[in-house]
C-alpha cells in the first residue's frame, strides 16, 4: 500500500485558479469513487474539504471541487485567495477496509 | 458538532507501548466510526485505522501487527495503543469522526482533534 502521488508544491496568483493531481493504482484511486481531500494550515489539524471525489461539507467553499479520471484524481482550487495558502492531501479507500493518502501538496499563493 | 481531544504521554521509550485516548464530546461513541491518523514532524498524513465500537477494527497492513483500537463506551471515548515504537514512530497523532454508522465503505475523516505530538526517545 503505497502513498499516493501528488505534486511536491503548486503555486498560483490571487485570483487564479490552480489544480493539484492525485495518483493511484487500479487498486485504489481507479478502483473506487472514494476520494477526498484535506486541508491543513500550519500547526492546525487537517480539514476535510471534499468528500467521494467531488461532494463539499457543509460550510466549505464552492471555490473548491474535486474531478477524478482513470487513476488520478484532482482538486482545483477557483479564484485563489491568501487563505488558501495550505498543505493538501488526497486520501482514497484502497481496498480490504483500508485507506491511503497523499504525499501532500504546498500550495503557495503568490 | 462532535469535538474530540487526543491525550496522553508526549514521550515515549523506545520499545514500549504508546498509549493515546481521543475523549468524544458532541456526540455518541456508539454512533460513529472513528479513526487514528498521523503525521511525522514535516511528512504527510498516514491512516492508522478505524472502528465502529461494535465491530473488529480495521488496520494499516503496515501496522497492524503493533496496533490495538479500542472504545470505552461508559466514557465516551477511545484509545489506541501503538506497541514496541522506535524513532520512525514520533509523529503528530490525530484521532477524527468517520461518519455515522453503517456504511458500506467510510468516504471521509472529518472533525479532526487538535493532535498531539508523541516523540519516541530514550
């Protein structure tokens, strides 16, 4: 069970829109609509922000949605604000009850 | 809004056991699947497990045979223990709400608790 591929750092202007890509196997991100995404600023504890690869919570900004194609899934991130200066992890479910992340991306706004 | 806060000792001996409860407030034990999740200081986030208090957890194939998950439903919380640790297993350990019970599959962690930073160290 390996970790999830994802870009080491995505960077973009405010304003812009940005996408972070996610990468499975046909064992896992492929295999199962069961993606989500997670948010987390520095020293706080991660925050879900989508959900079966493109749900939001309640509450979450419709900025964010989610996409998925063959084993890769993706976040884009519209209209890119100071706020959303963040760490990004991926997760998928992976088969027999169990569950991988993402190396995680650093999106820097510019 | 189901809130939780992970406790326990911030070091731990190389080769004894880590011992960590998420107390539960907001919401049932019995209600949910909660979840362990951690992360290396500066590394990415790695799923540790899952339960629903009736049922057998679910593991990490890559910790399974060193991890326990276990509720206590009288004090509406749960615990996990982590045996022989080594350095590879300081990390920032969260505990998180799965969703309602029953689901087929848990589609994601949500209501994180702060975590709390257990360093292995002799």
């Amino acid at each position: 069970q390996s970790a999830l591929t994802q870009p080491a750092s995505v960077s973009g202007s405010p304003g812009q829109s940005i996408t972070i890509s996610c990468t499975g196997t046909s064992s896992d991100v492929g295999n199962y609509n069961l993606v989500s995404w997670y948010q987390q600023h520095p020293g706080k504890a991660p925050k879900l922000i989508i959900y079966e690869v493109n749900n939001r919570p309640s509450g979450i900004s419709n900025s964010f949605s989610g996409s998925k194609s063959g084993n890769t899934a993706s976040l884009t991130i519209s209209g890119l604000q100071p706020e959303d200066e963040a760490d990004y992890y991926c997760c998928s479910f992976a088969g027999s009850s169990t569950y991988v992340f993402g190396t995680g991306t650093k999106v820097t706004v510019l | 809004q189901v809130q939780l806060q992970e406790s326990g000792p911030g070091l731990v001996k190389p080769s004894e056991t880590l011992s960590l409860t998420c107390a539960v407030s907001g919401g049932s034990i019995s209600t949910y699947y909660w979840a362990w999740m951690r992360q290396p200081p500066g590394k990415g986030l790695e799923w540790i497990g899952y339960f629903y208090y009736r049922e057998t957890p679910r593991y990490n194939p890559s910790l399974r045979s060193r991890v326990t998950i276990s509720a206590d439903t009288s004090n509406n919380r749960f615990s996990l223990k982590l045996a022989s640790v080594t350095a590879a297993d300081t990390a920032v350990y969260y505990c998180a709400n799965a969703g309602p019970y029953p689901q087929y599959w848990l589609t994601y962690f949500d209501h994180w608790g702060q975590g709390i930073l257990v360093t292995v160290s002799s």
